[in-house]
C-alpha cells in the first residue's frame, strides 16, 4: 500500500511538470504538441507490445478512441496555448474549472442526476476565475483558451471512462493518444497556414525537455497511475490529483517567478479554486470511507 502511495505521487507531481515545461519549450503550441504526441506514442507503442499490455479491439472501437483523441489533441493545444498568451499559473488556474464543467456534462451525457455539491464547488472554482478575468484583463486571451482547454478535457475524460470499463486502459490511451497524433498530423498544415512560424525544428534544449516531457510526465506518469489504481481506490487517485494545479503552480512560482507577475486579483481568485479543492477533497473522503 505504501508503495502505491508513492508511485501515485510521482504521478501526480510529474504531471505537474507539463505546465512548465509548455513554457521552457520555444515551438509554438500546436507544434510543440505535434512533438510531444509523436515522443508519447512512438513510445507507448513500443513499451506496451514487450509489456504484452496491448490488446486486439474492434475497428469501431478504435475508431472511436482516435476520434477522443483528437478532443485531446485540441485540449493539448488550447491548453499550451493559454500558457504562451498567459502564463503557467493562469492556465493551471482555468485548468481546475474541469470539476464545473464534468458537475454538469456528465449528467447529461450519462443521464445521471446533476451532484448539487459538485456542482457548487464548481461553480467556486468559476468565481475565482471570474476574479482573475474581472480585475486583470491583461490575461483574457490566455483564461479563455484555458476554459476551452478544460471543456475539451471534460468530454475527453467523459466519454474515455465509457472504454476503461471494458478495455484495459494501456490499450484505450494509446488508440486514443494515437488519434490524437493522425488527426493533428492533419489539421496541422491549416494551422501553420493561420499561425506561421519559422521556427519548426526544436533545437537540441527543445528535444531535451520535449523527451522529458514525452516519456516521464505523459508515459511514466500515466503508468505509475495504473500501477498505483491496483492497490487504491478511485477515490484516493482523484483525491491526489486535486494536487496537479498546485504543483503546477508552485514550480512555476519557484522556476519563473511568477508569484512576482501576478496581482493581487490572481491570489484571491486562487484563494476561492483552493477552497473548492480542498472542500471536494474532504468530500471524496467521506464518500470513500462510506465505501469501506
């Protein structure tokens, strides 16, 4: 169990990395997303053959993943894309609203009765967003891509949990990531043609932190997760992982100095986000325990 516990919070605190790091690499977002899914399942691919954790699925099956992966691709972008018009801390800070956005899509999509109390945390991590938007305008550009990012994410996260149910999700992720990298290899002409950039080939820091980035935050973290859901419950892995946007945010006060480039507004707002996590941290502890 201790062992779990651990391997979780590698996880959790590499996937806290992926903020920074959006900001250390110089492509610009589609791109720099483009890289990353070509690292991620390029390696996938590879460890989870030898691993014998790839199962044969139905072409419907697979179809349906890659088109979830585009969701995840276009989340990836919108999501470093909030960065680069932002910052790190303002894109993890829309990050949270995802909890708002799955208290009210998920009853409709699996016509469920709407969770009152989800649904007011969430709308908690609204207001502190509104703050932030309200008081310093300077970073609209970076929270609406931000909110975009996180309705992405929740369709992604919704309509995957439908496939983990059923197929091992080393093979659900990796059909899914695998989308993702076809339909953007696609889209990503247009993109170019709207946003140009003479910078397409990472340099030798880019590739560094862009395999850093590709195999520790995105493969190894999602298998330490997979490791770690065999000994605990769901409801301590989504606990845990109320700690990402902190994480996040700490390392790019500590990297960045961005502590120094946010006004009061940021503060508050993230005082109203941190209250919601920790109120819906106390909440899947009960609903744990009830369990046990």
């Amino acid at each position: 169990m201790k062992k779990s516990f651990v391997q979780l919070h590698i996880a959790v605190f590499l996937a806290g990395f992926t903020g920074p790091f959006g900001r250390l690499i110089n492509l610009n977002e589609g791109l720099l997303v483009w890289y990353r899914l070509l690292i991620t399942v390029f390696s996938m691919w590879i460890l989870y053959y030898f691993l014998k954790k790839l199962k044969a699925i139905s072409l419907k099956d697979a179809l349906k993943l890659s088109l979830i992966g585009l969701l995840s691709a276009l989340h990836w972008v919108t999501f470093y894309g909030s960065i680069k018009q932002s910052n790190v801390s303002v894109a993890l800070v829309c990050f949270s609203s995802v909890g708002f956005f799955t208290a009210v899509f998920e009853p409709l999509l699996e016509k469920k009765r709407i969770n009152r109390t989800e649904l007011l945390l969430g709308l908690l991590t609204i207001l502190g967003i509104y703050i932030i938007f309200h008081f310093d305008p300077k970073y609209k550009t970076g929270i609406i891509l931000g909110i975009t990012c996180s309705v992405l994410l929740t369709f992604s996260i919704i309509l995957l949990r439908r496939f983990v149910q059923r197929i091992n999700p080393e093979t659900a992720i990796t059909y899914q990531l695998s989308g993702a990298f076809f339909y953007l290899t696609l889209l990503m002409p247009l993109y170019l043609h709207y946003f140009p950039t003479d910078y397409l080939v990472p340099d030798t820091a880019d590739w560094i932190w862009l395999l850093i980035l590709g195999w520790f935050c995105s493969v190894l973290a999602f298998q330490l997760t997979g490791y770690s859901l065999k000994k605990l419950s769901a409801f301590t892995v989504n606990l845990t992982f109320n700690l990402e946007p902190v994480y996040g945010i700490i390392i790019a006060f500590i990297l960045f100095g961005e502590n120094k480039e946010l006004g009061w507004s940021f503060f508050l707002g993230f005082l109203f986000i941190a209250a919601s996590l920790i109120f819906h941290a106390i909440l899947l502890s009960k609903q744990g325990k009830q369990l046990k």
